[in-house]
C-alpha cells in the first residue's frame, strides 16, 4: 500500500501544477512569476505594503495626539472657521482642533485589524463548513449527501440576506464595539468561503488523480484529507485577499453608522467619515481625507486579489 500511496501523491502533485522531473515550477511559482509581471498587481502590492507599513508606525510617527485638542480654540465649525493645511499640521485640523495627519495614521492600524480578524474568521469558519459539506458529498452515501444538504441550506440562507444588511443587524445585536464590528464582518464572509471551498472540493474529486486513487484502491476518507482539500485551497486563499478589501469597507461602514467603537473621540476612518458629514459646505477635505484612504486602501488589496486570481487561473490568464 506504500508504494501505491507513494503513486497518488505523485500524481496529485502533478495535477497541482507541479513538475515532479525537479525542472519545472509549480503552480504558484509560476502565479509569482506573472505577478511580478502584472503591472495591476505591482500597483495593488505597493498599496498594501504602504499601508500595512503606516498602520504598523503610525502611532510612533504620527506628528501630535490624535485626541488632544491642542487647538481647539483655533476653531469654530458654528462661524465656519476651520484650518487646513499648514506648516505643523499638513491635512489640516478636525472640527475639534485635532491633528487630521495624526488621526489619519493612527485610524490605518484600526482599518488593519478589524479587516484582517474579521476575513480571519470567515476564512476559517467558512472553511471549516465548506470543508465538512466537500467531505460529505466526497464520501458519498445518503448520509454523507444529507450532510451537505442540511449546511448548504444553511448557507443559502445567509447569502439570501444583504451582507450589509446581515452585519448591520449582527452589530446591533451585540452592541457598539470593535468586537462587535468584527464579528460582524466576519460572519457575513463564511457563507462565502464554505461555498467556494465546497464547489473547489468538489471540482477536485473529478480530477484524474483521484480516479487513479480510487483504482488502486486507496480509502475515499485519505483521498479527500491528504489531496482534495490541499489542492481546493488556492481559491479561498484569493478570496480572502479580495475579502479584505469588503471587510475594511463594510467595518467603515458600521463605524459610520455609530456602531464601531463607542468611544467617538478614538480615530477611525469610518467615524472621521460620519463626523465631517456636517461640514460638507465648509471643510469637504474632512470627509475627503477618510474616504480617499478607504477607497485606496479597499483598490489595493481588490488589485492584488484579481491579479492573483488571474495568475492561477488558465481560463483568465492573458
């Protein structure tokens, strides 16, 4: 059985995409390579690279406090005066005479982590159903199709509802907080991910490599561990990249809504979005500031994602 075990992983590998004769690349290695060939990719990196670098050094770079109000007296939103840029403050100061920089840098490393734990859970949550469902219909059986029919009617439920929506109602539920934001976001991508790791599963165990398996008599249960669930993972791993860019828009979004951090004076893109929502007429670069720092952030992991997808799949390669 060693040596026929030995056979399936071999051929597994090849269906993967990689050269067994030591020469070739596989798969990904070929991906990286037409990555760094992908002018949208190199564009969507150097994004993410930026930012993950400020949300990290932004609070020991970031010029002044970004909750004091150091020049509060300089302002007053009810005559319209407010101070943009000048020399000590480049973006300006809020409408309560707080550094706009500071608060900027410091709001990078919110955006981070509440998008990277929120499509930490649906990744891993998502993947875990998706898997059971993929493992089920994999066995085959009555019961294992039973299975997979009582998780998918589950999931459909879930993509039935707006994602926003779904969110919106899950953060209200557990209260105003950043928890509550992430777990939110989080929830919202599982159905997500458990369908495309299922679908992924399902492709595989068509492949020529699991036929050869199953001739040579090797258990459907060591089939679907040791190689269909490997080789099912690249899509979700993509998904998750351009999931990121939802997870910081959707979290933006329920800060905007009041049901982020309950503490209104902590930056945060989205709540720096909802304060300057009142001083359009007189200082749109508060709400500018905010908004251009999602939108680029959110394009920069959407062009990294669809680069990546592009490179691993044949049928959108260029």
């Amino acid at each position: 059985m060693s040596a026929k075990t030995d056979k399936i992983d071999r051929l597994a590998e090849l269906t993967a995409g990689h050269d067994l004769s030591g020469k070739g690349a596989g798969l990904w290695t070929e991906a990286f390579r037409r990555l760094r060939r992908s002018p949208m990719a190199i564009i969507g990196a150097t994004i993410i690279i930026v930012f993950v670098i400020l949300a990290i050094v932004g609070p020991f770079i970031a010029p002044h406090s970004p909750t004091a109000l150091t020049w509060g007296d300089e302002v007053s939103p009810a005559r319209s005066e407010f101070v943009g840029p000048r020399a000590g403050n480049i973006l300006g100061l809020d409408h309560l005479g707080r550094d706009e920089f500071s608060r900027l840098l410091i709001g990078a490393r919110q955006s981070l982590m509440v998008g990277v734990i929120a499509t930490g859970i649906g990744f891993i949550i998502g993947a875990v159903i998706g898997g059971i469902s993929g493992a089920a219909m994999g066995l085959g059986g009555k019961v294992g199709k039973s299975i997979d029919n009582a998780i998918m009617r589950f999931i459909d439920m879930m993509l039935a509802l707006p994602s926003l929506l779904l969110a919106l109602s899950i953060a209200a539920v557990l209260g105003p907080s950043l928890t509550s934001v992430m777990i939110a976001v989080g929830t919202v991508q599982i159905p997500i991910f458990a369908r495309l790791l299922r679908g992924s599963m399902i492709a595989q165990s068509h492949g020529d490599y699991v036929l050869a398996a199953e001739a040579l008599g090797v258990r459907r249960r060591r089939i679907v561990l040791a190689h269909i669930v490997p080789n099912s993972l690249g899509p979700i791993i993509v998904q998750a990249t351009l999931s990121l860019a939802t997870a910081i828009i959707e979290a933006a979004a329920l800060s905007f809504l009041g049901l982020g951090n309950p503490d209104s004076a902590a930056p945060e893109w989205g709540v720096m979005l909802a304060q300057s929502q009142r001083y359009l007429s007189d200082a749109i670069e508060l709400a500018v500031y905010p908004a251009g720092a999602i939108i680029i952030t959110a394009l920069g992991f959407t062009l990294l994602g669809e680069s990546i997808r592009e490179a691993l799949d044949p049928k959108l390669r260029k």
